[in-house]
C-alpha cells in the first residue's frame, strides 16, 4: 500500500522502526540520521513518529543527530552549556529555559542571515567577525541577566519556604505565583528590547 503524500506545507513523517531504520513516507524510501541533518539544514520540516506506537519521537531523534555530529568532531556545544543545561533538569528554572532558549535561537538565526549577506560585501572593507562577536556578546548578556533575575528570586523563595507559606495562610502561593509572573513579565520587555536594538 503507497503511503500518503504530505499536503503542501505540511511536514514530512518519518516513521522509525525497532531494528532503528528511518522510514521517509514522501519519498517511501529508507534515509539515516545524516540525510534527516540535511533536511534539517535545507529548511526541510519533519516529524519522526514511532512506526508501532505512533508517538511522536522528533526531538529524540533531533537530539541523536546532534550526538552524531558531535561526536564527528563538529564541537559546536560548549563544554560550560552542555553542564549548566544538565544542571537545570529537574530544577526550579526548567519550565522556564525552554522558551528562553528558543528564543535566544531565533534572534541568533536572523543576526546569522545578516552576517551572511555583510561577509558577501567584504569589499566595502566591513569586518562581519566584528559584528559576530558582539552579536555572541549580546546573546551571552541576554542570558546572564535571565539567570540572574531567576536565581535570586527562587533562593529566596526557597530560603523562606515554610516561613512564608505560615506567614501568609493559603493565599501565599498566589502571592509567589504573581511575584513570578512579574518577573517573567521583566524579563520578556528586556528581550524585546535587546531584539529590537538588534534589528
């Protein structure tokens, strides 16, 4: 039986099997994890569903890929990050790094799109590693003001625990919780303003 092709703008499935071979349902076809990095790097959308259980298994995958090049001596994750980013799992701060992260990708991306268009106009005598490092400058202190708005608040909170929660009665926890929706609130209108500068 012919497997459905996607609808356009729809991303491509790909099953995985238990013998771990990866299934391409738009070209019916077998594809390893270097052809799915290629995907990734030619803008290609995909999903990676687990063939018996269906699950949706794409950011395992996405991770192994990563593993992959890695190992392959392609260093692109600093030694420092891979250990604060363990450091956060299970951590006060983990519901937060997720869009964080995402975040600071996505403002990189487009300083990368500029950076590319600038290096084809090395002529004009510009230095585009000038403006990469302050880019990585930026993006750096975007993240070290993050961490240090978090981290006080929630060694405090965790300092007081129990005293807080018997100071106030039951209404405490909303007080935290509002106390915490601030400080996010804070932190987006700095992002936003560095994004901005940027642009």
């Amino acid at each position: 039986m012919a497997e459905k092709k996607p609808a356009e703008g729809e991303p491509i499935v790909i099953k995985k099997y238990a013998n771990r071979r990866l299934y391409n349902t738009a070209t019916s076809s077998y594809v390893t994890l270097d052809y799915l990095s290629q995907m990734v790097k030619d803008g290609q959308e995909f999903v990676v569903n687990d063939a018996k259980s269906g699950e949706d298994i794409t950011r395992q995958v996405l991770t192994h890929i990563i593993v992959e090049e890695e190992s392959k001596g392609q260093n692109l994750l600093p030694i420092s990050f891979l250990r604060h980013l363990i450091s956060f799992y299970g951590d006060s701060l983990q519901a937060v790094v997720p869009n964080y992260l995402d975040h600071t990708m996505q403002s990189f991306a487009h300083n990368q799109e500029q950076l590319r268009q600038t290096m084809t106009d090395a002529l004009g005598g510009f230095n585009p590693f000038g403006q990469l490092e302050e880019v990585s400058k930026q993006n750096m202190a975007m993240f070290e003001n993050a961490m240090k708005m978090f981290s006080p608040f929630y060694a405090e909170h965790a300092a007081q625990g129990q005293a807080t929660s018997a100071g106030r009665g039951d209404g405490g926890g909303e007080a935290d919780i509002d106390d915490m929706r601030s400080k996010l609130a804070e932190m987006q209108k700095q992002l936003d303003s560095l994004t901005r500068d940027k642009n």
